[in-house]
C-alpha cells in the first residue's frame, strides 16, 4: 500500500468503496491500485492506492508470493 503515485507503472481506480484500517483504528479508503516497480527486477502488483498513507506498507505474504521467496526475521534485521 503506498500514497506515493510516482512508484506507479500502470493504475486502475476503484469502482467500489472499499477501506483499510491503520494502527491508530481509522479508516482510510482505498483510490484504486498500481503495479509498482522498485528495480529493473522488482515488481509488484495489485498495489493498493490509499491517498492518506504517510509510508508505505508491505504485506510479507504478498512479498513472498509476488517475488517467490522466503521472509525471516531476527531481533535486529532480517533476510529476504
């Protein structure tokens, strides 16, 4: 999930009111979704817009599906 509309290669506004919720319980609604690509080699699709995001998030789960790796986690870093 991302606001930042520069990291968009294609984008598809949403036809139906859809909404997430942040850490502090509010609901922010979702403008539409992108594929975004990071490196030459990094891509990730179905991207959610939500406007009001000050950072972008990730889903790990989607991580490890759209870029067929594994995700693991120590008290101070972690591999991909």
């Amino acid at each position: 999930m991302t606001s930042f509309t520069s990291l968009f290669a294609s984008y598809s506004k949403t036809n139906v009111k859809q909404f997430i919720t942040v850490a502090n319980g509010d609901k922010v609604p979702i403008i539409g979704s992108s594929s975004i690509q990071l490196k030459p080699y990094i891509f990730f699709h179905n991207e959610l817009y939500v406007l009001k995001l000050a950072n972008g998030l990730i889903s790990i789960q989607k991580l490890t599906i759209d870029l067929n790796c594994s995700v693991t986690f120590f008290h101070s870093h972690h591999y991909v």
